[in-house]
C-alpha cells in the first residue's frame, strides 16, 4: 500500500536531496567502489555518492555506446560509465532536483568528460526518444519512485533492441512497521 | 515483485547479479539521515533485523532484439 501521493513523495525528494550536504565523506563510494574507480574522480562526486551498489560493474559497458544514468545525482555512476565507453560514447544523466543537476554538470565539467549531458526531469516520463540508449544505469533510484512500474515501462522505451539495464536498488523481503514506513525520511532513503 | 515488474513491461534475461543485506549501520554512512531518524529506527525495528533491514540488490536485463520500437 502506497503511503505517499506522487506530488508527496516528489516534494519528499526534492526537499531531501536539494537538502544534502556531503558531511560523511567518500564512506559511501568506498563500500562500492574501488578505489582505482575512484581516482581521478571530482571530490564532490565521489563525497556525495548516494547509491546502493555498483550498477556500472554489472552493465558491461562497450565502447561507443550510448548510456542513460537515471537518478543521477552528484554523477559518480555517469562519470565511471563515460570511462567505460569512451570519447566515442555518451552519457546522459537525469535527475529530478536542480541542485544535483547542477552538481553532476559541474562533475562532469572537472572530470573534463565532455561526452556527459545531464538534463532535468523525472524518470517516470523520460524526456528522451524511443529506442535512442544501448544501457540504461540507475543506483538507488528506482525506490524512491511511487510509480515504479511506470519508471521500467519508460526504461524500456528508451532502450534499443537489444539494449540493457543494470540497476541497483533496495528492497525489503520483510515488511517494516508501519510508522517506519510512513516516515517521510525512510521514503527519501 | 521486483523482478515480475521488469517481466510485466517487456524485459528479458532479467537475473539479480548482486544481493547484499543492508542494515542499520549502512544507513549510518548516509548523510540523508539524521542521527535521530537513525535512532527512530533503532527503536522502532527489531534488535534482530538491524543487520538485515533490506537488502541491495542488482538487477541486470535486456530488451529483446526483436522487441518493437
């Protein structure tokens, strides 16, 4: 049973991602990443790592191929994915909040990755055209959707034939007490 | 249910490649929580599922190469 309206679950969002402030450090990217993944990465990409995996790893990534980031966030996925294909490839990260719009974009700028493209949006209506991505990434996102289905559906549409989807996520197998998930909080992580 | 819902819009090969139990104290390397919200939850769940609250999951799929644009 869905305890937030979508309107509520966005504001949630944005209000705690507009909100975020890298104070822990790089404790996060060090669980997932390596750290030769993270050399050479901008500081406030890698301190402002939000996921919950690695979904990069797990995407193959080849050369020359187009990859959509969705939920980018500060960008440490979008940067390790423009690495893995190269000046030949692309890269395009969406984010529902300016603030981490703005961040990736910077991230991306320092990195000198000029083969990334952040946009604006919200992954329930991708603003990008059918069938244009080879591999579609996402890292802690998808739950943070009230509409997740929806989110899959748009990732397909935007993934050619045979394109690919690598996503890391958490779910729960057994169900939280109900304050808990009520929680505005809880919803945001 | 994760997994039926990448089926349902049309994915194929769909394997979980990664499943990591998550607990309380990965929660606490997050800056999106407060230490009172991290509290809270001590409080409100279980001692015995601290260390298992959720777990990390990755999920790899393709779209069919014969799939309809």
């Amino acid at each position: 049973m869905a305890h937030f309206s979508d309107d509520q679950a966005r504001a949630i969002i944005l209000d705690a991602y507009g909100r975020v402030r890298a104070e822990g450090g790089a404790a996060v990217a060090s669980a997932f990443y390596a750290p030769v993944e993270l050399e050479g990465l901008p500081r406030d990409a890698v301190e402002m790592s939000l996921g919950v995996g690695h979904p990069v790893r797990h995407a193959a990534l080849r050369p020359g191929e187009t990859v959509l980031d969705l939920g980018c966030g500060a960008g440490i996925d979008t940067l390790l994915a423009a690495r893995a294909v190269g000046p030949t490839g692309r890269v395009i990260g969406l984010d529902l909040t300016p603030e981490m719009v703005a961040r990736s974009r910077r991230n991306a700028q320092d990195a000198g990755l000029g083969t990334i493209e952040v946009r604006q949006g919200v992954m329930e209506e991708i603003p990008l055209p059918d069938a244009s991505i080879d591999v579609v990434v996402s890292n802690g996102v998808l739950n943070l959707s009230t509409r997740q289905s929806r989110v899959l559906a748009e990732s397909f549409r935007v993934l050619r034939p045979g394109g690919r989807i690598s996503i890391t996520d958490l779910v729960l197998e057994e169900a939280l007490p109900e304050d808990v998930l009520k929680s505005p909080a809880a919803l945001a992580g | 249910m994760l997994l039926k819902k990448f089926f349902n819009v049309g994915f194929a090969d769909v394997t979980v490649a990664e499943r990591v139990p998550f607990g309380l104290d990965d929660l606490g390397r997050y800056p999106l929580f407060a230490p009172d919200f991290l509290e809270f939850l001590r409080r409100a769940i279980p001692p015995a599922r601290h260390r298992e609250l959720v777990f990390s999951i990755a999920v790899t799929a393709s779209k069919p190469a014969n799939a309809a644009r």
